[in-house]
C-alpha cells in the first residue's frame, strides 16, 4: 500500500528565515506530486504541483519554490520567510492512471507558523 | 476558472441522523470529476467519496452518498446514521485537466 511522509509535523520559524519542508511517498512509482497550503479556517490553496523529477509548475507566485529530486520526494523551501508564509501545509500524490485521475491523497501536513 | 462554493461553514447533527452538505460548483470543463474530502481534529486530509461527471450514477461509499445534478452543478454529499467519528471539516472538489480546486468546507459536529 501507498503512504506519504511529511515533515517536519510542526515548526515555528522567524520572519526572515529560510524553510523546508519535505514530503516522500512510499509504494507508488512516478507519482504526480502536490504542495497544499491552507490557511486557518479556510480551503485549500494549491501551490506546486510536478509530474516528474525536475519538472515543477507553480500556481501561486510568491516567495516559496519547489524541487523534486527524486521520483518519490517533494520538497517545499523557502529562501526569507514571511508572516503571511504561515498556514498548515498539506502534501498530496495521485496516480498517474488516467481512470484514476483527480485522486489525490494525503500527507499529515506541516502547522507552519512565522513569528 | 473553475470555482467551488459549499454556502454552508457549519453544521451540526444529532448521532445516528442523516446530514446532507451542499455544494456547487462552476466549471467550462466537460470531463471532471468531483470529490469530498473529510479532513477530522488530526487535520489529515481523506477521500470520502467521488463522483466521474460522465456518470449520471450517483456515487455512494457505505453511509455516505452524493447527489449529483450535473445542470444545476450541484454535488451534495449525505451522510446517514451519523456518527462521532464523522466529525469534521467536509471539503467539496472539483478536478479538471490538472487543477483540483476545493470549497471554503462546511465543519459538520455530530452531537451525542
């Protein structure tokens, strides 16, 4: 069975700091890959999303960047964080299967918070 | 662009009754899919229940069912014999090409 991996689970972090945040996926092969933000009290914000190793494509312009290093890695950074960077950040894969396509499922999620 | 409203922030239900959550949707796409998801206290996201557009079948997943009116872009989602558990925040989403956008969520408190 699939499961995804995310951490760290929690951070706090200074305005102006850099960030990562990593996600892996366990049991699948060439996944498409998904980063989340959600804010409090509201839905979900998609904000990278990558079919492949190397390929990244940004919805949302701002100051985070997204890398895939491997197949079954996703990693979310950040060079200078800001206030408004602070949200639960959610990691997501779905199958590559066309039947199956618009699934995604799940990381546990980061709680971000930038004092 | 494709858009998702649940008009509905929050709900409550007495254990063992039947809940429906509304939600509508916008979307000049012919081919998608629609989904509710049920993100609990832990905040891990879940699939509950999807719906191919295609289908005029409505979906159903044990106590969960949608009703899906593809004219009126109206996908709602009832939840029989309620339970604790069920508690949560429902998200509803839409899927098209690449991009699933998902509703404001509807936080549903079932009550002992």
């Amino acid at each position: 069975s699939q499961t995804i991996h995310q951490w760290p689970a929690t951070l706090v972090q200074p305005v102006g700091s850099p960030l990562s945040l990593e996600c892996t996926v366990e049991g699948t092969s060439n996944p498409n890959l998904y980063w989340y933000r959600q804010a409090a009290g509201r839905g979900l914000q998609l904000l990278f999303y990558s079919v492949g190793i190397g390929q990244i494509s940004s919805e949302v312009p701002q100051n985070l960047s997204a890398s895939r290093p491997q197949d079954r890695q996703f990693i979310l950074s950040s060079k200078k964080l800001l206030l408004s960077d602070s949200g639960f950040y959610l990691c997501a894969w779905g199958p590559r299967d066309r039947v199956l396509r618009g699934e995604q499922y799940f990381g546990p999620g980061t709680r971000l918070t930038v004092t | 662009a494709q858009t998702v409203t649940q008009s509905q922030p929050e709900m409550s239900v007495q254990e063992a009754e039947t809940v429906t959550l509304s939600c509508t949707y916008d979307t000049s796409e012919s081919n998608y899919y629609l989904f509710w998801y049920k993100q609990p206290p832990s905040r891990q996201m879940i699939l509950v229940i999807r719906q191919e557009a295609y289908k005029q079948q409505n979906a159903t997943e044990n106590r969960f069912s949608v009703n899906f009116q593809k004219a009126a872009k109206s996908f709602s989602l009832k939840i029989s014999d309620s339970q604790l558990g069920d508690t949560a925040m429902y998200f509803c989403a839409l899927q098209s090409a690449r991009q699933l956008t998902f509703g404001s969520g509807t936080q549903l408190t079932v009550l002992p």
